[in-house]
C-alpha cells in the first residue's frame, strides 16, 4: 500500500504540480492539504484597497487582499466572508486600490500604518452640523484617508508601488 507522507504526516507539503503556474489558485473541490499547499505557491499579487459605501452611514475601509473583484463582492454580501465592519452602509464602491507589494507581510504593514495614521488625524468637519449631500461627507472621508496615505508615503518606501485613485478626493 502506498500512502501519501502528506497523510502520514500533515507538515509535509505537496509540491505545486500544476504546469501553467499563471493560472489561478486550484478549485474548492481539492483536498484541504493539497488546497493548502497550493495556496501558498500561487503567485497572486498582495494589493491594500480603500472602498467607500454608497449608503448611510457613509464611511470608509481599508484591507487587504489577493484578489479584489472578489473581496468587494465579500464587502457587498454577493459572496459569504465579507467583514462584519462592512456590512452596514452596503454596497461599496473601490475608492483606491494600492499594488506591487512584495509580500503578503508587506502588504499588512502598509494597511496598518494607513490605518493607525487615519486615526490619528482630526475628523474633517462639514461647514454645517449636518451635511446637504452625502457627497460632501463622501469627499471629506476620501480627503482624510488620503492625507492619511501621503503620511503613509514618507514613514515606507513606497517607490515601487502602484496607487490608483478610483475616485477623486478633490
């Protein structure tokens, strides 16, 4: 009888046998090890995202992720794993997405610092207790996040990165 060592023993990882490695990760319908395994050797490129949602209570989120069509389609309740933050304000909308990390490790930091920084900075106020359109409130979240990312900018070397504004905070 032959057993597979990654039966026998569970750190042992199959190696990636697919003969196209462009493709995408392998299909659900894969062992959890081999899923597993394969996940790892995937070469999916880590990106940092800021969406926005389009109903009260308007606000923001920033995350990470390999593959973002996806995770938005997790955000907006289309897919089951999207964040509980997101759940209220539904549907989003992509307002920024960031790629060229290095790593998934890379990737995390960056979302960090945006966030730990966007915390930091004051809350922009509207010139009325309560704003006339929710596009001002919009403009003013988007304005924060990005003064918040240039702070970002000068703390990491972000030279080889990627930012693309979705939306204009302007």
């Amino acid at each position: 009888m032959v057993r597979l060592l990654s039966k026998t023993f569970r750190s042992v990882k199959i190696p990636n046998t697919n003969p196209n490695p462009s493709k995408s990760c392998p299909s659900s319908s894969s062992s959890t090890t081999q899923k597993t395994s394969q996940v790892r050797l995937c070469s999916r490129s880590w990106s940092v995202y800021l969406i926005l949602s389009t109903n009260t209570p308007i606000k923001t989120y920033v995350g990470v992720t390999t593959d973002f069509s996806r995770r938005l389609k997790q955000h907006n309740g289309e897919l089951k794993g999207g964040a509980k933050a997101s759940r209220a304000g539904r549907p989003w909308v992509c307002a920024c997405i960031i790629q060229g990390f290095k790593d998934q490790s890379e990737a995390c930091e960056f979302e960090s610092k945006w966030k730990k920084v966007s915390k930091k900075l004051p809350h922009k106020k509207a010139n009325d207790d309560m704003p006339k359109h929710l596009d001002e409130t919009s403009l003013l979240l988007l304005q924060k996040r990005q003064a918040a990312l240039d702070r970002v900018k000068g703390l990491l070397d972000c030279g080889h990165l990627e930012i693309d504004w979705q939306l204009n905070p302007h």
